[in-house]
C-alpha cells in the first residue's frame, strides 16, 4: 500500500487541521496508508511519525492550531538534516509527502522533491503571502478575530475619545490590515507595499473629531512599523489622544471559519487526486474559486501583489 506523510512546519494558522482531516480521510477512501508527522521538519528528522487512521482525524475539524504540531528547524535548512530526512521516509516507505505551511516550508518541501520525495505544498499561513493562491488557510478566520476584537475596542475608545492605532500580523504583506480595516470600517489602513503620509493621515484624524467624531481608527500592518511609533507620530502632529494596541497571537486563534473548513477540505481532496495522477513538485491554491496547482519554481519566481483595487475601494469609502 503507497504511503502519504503529512506535516504541518512554520507559524501555525487555523484550519490546519481541517486540511490534515481532509487528507487522510479522502487519501484512505482512495486506499492509501496515511502517516502523521509531528512537528514539522524536525519531526520528519528524529521520525517521530504516527500512522493516521479515520479516527485520529475526529474532533479536529472545528479547532484551531494543529495537532501535529508545528515546529521551525534550524537543522533542516542544511544538507545534513534534508538527507537524514529523506532517509527516515525512504526506510518509512513514505513517497509522497504532503507539506502544510508557509513560504519556508515550500522551499523545504522543494528541496524534498529535488531528492526523490514527491512533495505538495499546502498555503498554511494566516498572513495571505503567498503567490499564485487568492487566499491562505487561517487568512480568513484571522480576518474574522481582528474584526471582532476592533469591535470590542471601538466600544472603549468612543467612550474617552481617543485615535486607537491598531498593530496586525502579515509580515511585509498588508493583507490582513486592509481586508480586516474595510472590514471594521476604519479611518486609516498603513500597509508596507503602499508609503503613507502620518502628517497628512493626522490632519484628517483631527478634522473629524472637530466634526464630531467620538473615536478613530488607524490600521497598522507589521511590515510597516511600531504602532506605538506611529500613535506617537499622530499625537504629535494632532494633539488627539492615542493608544497603540498590538493584537499579536490571539490573530492565529480561534475555531476556522466555515470559509477555512470548506476551502481546506477541498484543498485536501485535490492533493490525493494529484497523488493517484502522479503529479507531484507542486503547491495548491485557490484562484477564482477554483483550486489550482502550479509548480513551486513557478510560486518562487511569481510576487504575491497587494490588492490596489480593494486599497482604492477602501480610499473611497473615508
Ligand atoms: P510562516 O509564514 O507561517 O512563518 P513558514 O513556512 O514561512 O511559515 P519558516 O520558519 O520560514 O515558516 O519555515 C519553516 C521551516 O521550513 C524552517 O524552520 C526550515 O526548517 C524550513 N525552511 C525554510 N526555508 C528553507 C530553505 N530555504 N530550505 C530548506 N528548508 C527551509
């Protein structure tokens, strides 16, 4: 019987394991023994591998995180740690392997392919980055948290008048801070691919609380800088009264949304059709509603590019 690993390595993001469900159930109706790896590329390296069966899979659809756990390996990165683990799933009878994470671990499940293991590459990261898919598992879920805890902040900053600045994840990518700041309906999105104007931002901040304005919102994505630097920036050239909030981990919490359970489960289904086709050496996406596949030269060589019409659709809406 032909043998599939799965593991989850990088940041973890919610519906991982709505994926990993995905997997080994579809790949056992098509008759294939599924094996768990713990712990990313470390795991992979000190064979810490579980065979999956259907049961193993229960209970998980709705959680967030992973129950493979996740790991970065250091160790991995060199030619020592790629070898011992092809031959851990080599001695394991493992030839496909299936690659759950971010822009690091497809270059890991890359160097993997170029060594004989038929790797697949799923988007698992909150921070929507990758090329060639419009969105990334957790991306989603991620949107919906922020939404609800800026909810919970708009409450109290009404009450005492304030600019709330507000830090989200995404790296050098901006798309957690637009898609959730049109989302919450703020005054100002920062995001890296796009240079603001803190002066110019502070001046029309300041012209609405003088039009009656009982609070404010400024989105900041991570790739742009600190929000404390940035409240700082706008006390100074405003007067108004800010308070920085970094949102940090609770962005990767939360159950997955039924949008990252469905796109996950047919995510899943896809990689076995690959397997039983015999195409390996790729990662999936979703584009236009449909999941696609493309090699991961191609993902390497492709850009993943902000939005510039939902950042105009957000310009025209304050
Ligand atoms: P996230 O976007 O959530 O941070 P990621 O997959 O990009 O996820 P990384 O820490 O960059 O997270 O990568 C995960 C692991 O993949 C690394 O710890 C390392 O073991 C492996 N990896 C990263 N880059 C390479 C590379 N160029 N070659 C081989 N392995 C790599």
């Amino acid at each position: 019987m032909k043998k599939i690993g799965v593991l989850t390595s990088g940041g973890d993001s919610q519906g991982m394991n709505s994926a990993i469900r995905s997997i080994v159930r579809t790949g056992i109706a098509s008759g294939f023994e599924m094996v768990g790896i713990r712990r990313g590329y470390d795991g992979l390296m000190e064979k810490d591998f579980t065979i999956l069966e259907s049961k193993d899979v229960g209970d998980i659809l709705y959680r967030g995180g992973t129950f493979l756990r996740s790991a970065r390996s250091e160790e991995f990165r060199t030619e020592e740690g790629q070898t011992k683990a092809v031959n851990n799933l080599k001695e394991a009878g493992i030839e496909y392997l299936v690659v759950i994470g971010g822009d690091g671990s497809y270059r890991g499940a890359a160097e993997l392919n170029k060594q004989g293991i038929k790797t697949y590459g799923l988007p698992g990261t909150i921070d929507n980055d990758i090329p060639l898919t419009d969105y990334t598992i957790g991306f989603d879920t991620t949107l919906n948290v922020v939404t609800e805890a800026i909810g919970n902040l708009r409450d109290t900053m009404s009450s005492h008048e304030r600019v709330s600045v507000i830090e989200v994840m995404g790296r050098d990518c901006g798309d957690i801070a637009l898609h959730a700041g049109i989302a919450s309906g703020v005054d100002a999105i920062l995001v890296p691919e796009i240079p603001a104007d803190i002066q110019k931002i502070s001046a029309k901040l300041k012209d609405g609380f003088e039009r009656g304005k009982t609070h404010s919102i400024v989105m900041v994505a991570e790739g742009v800088g600190k929000a404390e630097d940035i409240a700082h920036q706008i006390n100074e050239y405003s007067g108004l009264d800010t308070r920085a909030t970094v949102l940090g981990h609770i962005q990767r919490g939360g159950t997955p949304s039924a949008f990252d359970r469905v796109f996950t489960s047919r995510m899943g289904h896809k990689v076995i059709e690959l397997v039983e086709k015999d195409i390996y050496g790729v990662a999936l996406g979703i584009e236009k509603n449909e999941i696609t596949y493309h090699s991961f030269e191609e993902i390497f060589a492709s850009e993943d590019e902000l939005n510039q019409n939902l950042y105009k659709v957000f310009e025209d809406l304050v």
